[in-house]
C-alpha cells in the first residue's frame, strides 16, 4: 500500500533534504529510519526539497511497502529510529494515484526575521536577523509587485534544475510581532533560492536602499545578477504543500504554533 507521512525537522545539522553520499540528509535520516522499522528498503518522494540550514513543519512524503501496521506503529516506530532533530508527525494511508508533488495544489513558505542590533543567541540558525529598522509599508508595496504569474529568472539560482522559471506566486503576507518579522510565501512551486532571493531584494527596500518599485524592475530584467544577494536560510520553514480535502491529509501540524 501507499502512505504519505508528515515530517519536520530543524535543518540545521543538515546539508538539505535531497539524499547524498554523506549520508547527512534529511532523506537519508528518514529513509533508513524507516528501512529499519520496516526491515525493508524504503525509498521516499518529497513534496518539496529544502536548502541545507532550512527547516521543516510539515514536510509531505510518500513510500510503498506491503507492511502493514496502524498508523500510530509507523510515526512511534519510525521516530525510535530518527535523530531528535527530526520526527515524523503523522502517516496516512493514501491511493496508488496519490503523488506528495503531483498532487500538491501549491507549497507554503514561512521566514521569521529577527530585527536587533543584537545577533540572535537562544534562537541561533532559527531566525534571520537584521539590525537595522524595516519599513512594512515599503516592503509590503514592493511584494505586491511579485504576486501573479511571472518569469522569475531573476530570483532564481544557477543550480536551479526546474523546466521553467513561470511561477505562480499566490501570496505574500509579512507581519511583525515584537522584534520579529514573518514573511509568508505561498505558490504553485517555487525555484531553488527563489525566496530567500525575493527576501534579500524586500529587505533592502525595508531598509530604505531601493525604492518599492525596484522589486519590479529586479523581476522585469530575468537577470539573477540584477537582485540583492541570496539570504541566509537560517529562518526559512517550509508550512508543507496543500492538497484538495478529499485525500484527507492534514494541513498543519503542532509545530506551527511555534512561529511568530
């Protein structure tokens, strides 16, 4: 039978998601975590590949196996096995026909930026941090240049293995509580560093170094080298995909309530 699994995990620690030679890969935590839970060999497909340093709250995967066990046995028996920097947060049987990246309706990102003249400490490789003053009302005009349907060369990096930088980014929503900052990303897909490089371009208009409308410029040029530097990804999240209800998989885990 097919089961899609709900993961997070804090990828500090980690060169990504996508498995590697190293063996330090989220895919590769979880894949022989699982193999070993199951006694056989368990190949996953991910609904999103995330950076080294790039968190996770509900990151969706799917596998076959002929072990059949509740699905309480899967996320207990399989977190035995994890480090405890990743765990598995809920499983649930699904059709043959379900893809965890096929069958995504879009993909939600979340960034919590922390603005201090201090550099984080107790949430070092959690948040990003500035210590300058951002400007909502400035960034939030220069995002609404980005919303739609757009070729985002400009945002896109040179690894980038996608078929074609047309996106659809559906929302841009950045809201502040205290010291922190949230940035909100939904799409139907995104690039490889597409946010952390649209990050990079808002702060500097939330800094007041480019005015709102250079975010349009930046995206009508289709030129990486016309966009600010990619960000760190110390405080990036992926929220996980979203999926039409009747497959009937959850669209938030507990960890959610830990952001800002």
């Amino acid at each position: 039978m097919r089961l899609a699994l709900g993961i997070s995990y804090n990828g500090q620690a980690y060169q990504g998601w996508q498995s590697q030679l190293s063996g330090q890969t989220i895919q590769d935590q979880l894949e022989l975590a699982l193999s070993k839970f199951s006694s056989h060999k368990v190949s996953t497909l991910c609904a999103g590949r995330t950076d080294a340093g790039v968190h996770g709250l509900m990151q969706v995967v799917h596998f076959d196996t002929r072990l059949d066990r509740a699905s309480s046995s899967w996320v207990r028996g399989t977190n035995s096995f994890l480090p405890r920097d990743i765990a598995v947060q809920w499983t649930h049987p699904v059709p043959d026909e379900f893809h965890c990246r096929a069958s995504a309706l879009s993909r939600r990102y979340a960034y919590v930026l922390l603005e201090s003249p201090v550099r984080p400490s107790i949430d070092s490789g959690r948040v990003g941090w500035v210590f300058t003053p951002l400007d909502l009302s400035a960034m939030q005009q220069a995002a609404g240049y980005l919303v739609g349907e757009h070729d985002f060369t400009s945002f896109r990096a040179s690894a980038c293995q996608a078929l074609s930088p047309v996106k659809i980014l559906q929302s841009i929503d950045i809201t502040r509580r205290g010291a922190y900052w949230r940035f909100d990303f939904e799409a139907n897909a995104f690039l490889h560093h597409m946010i952390r490089n649209i990050l990079g371009c808002l702060l500097l208009v939330g800094q007041g170094k480019q005015p709102p409308q250079w975010l349009q410029e930046v995206l009508q040029k289709r030129d990486r080298n016309a966009a600010a530097p990619t960000f760190s990804p110390d405080g990036l999240y992926f929220l996980g995909p979203r999926y039409a209800e009747h497959w009937g998989l959850p669209e938030r885990t507990a960890a959610f309530d830990g952001l800002p």
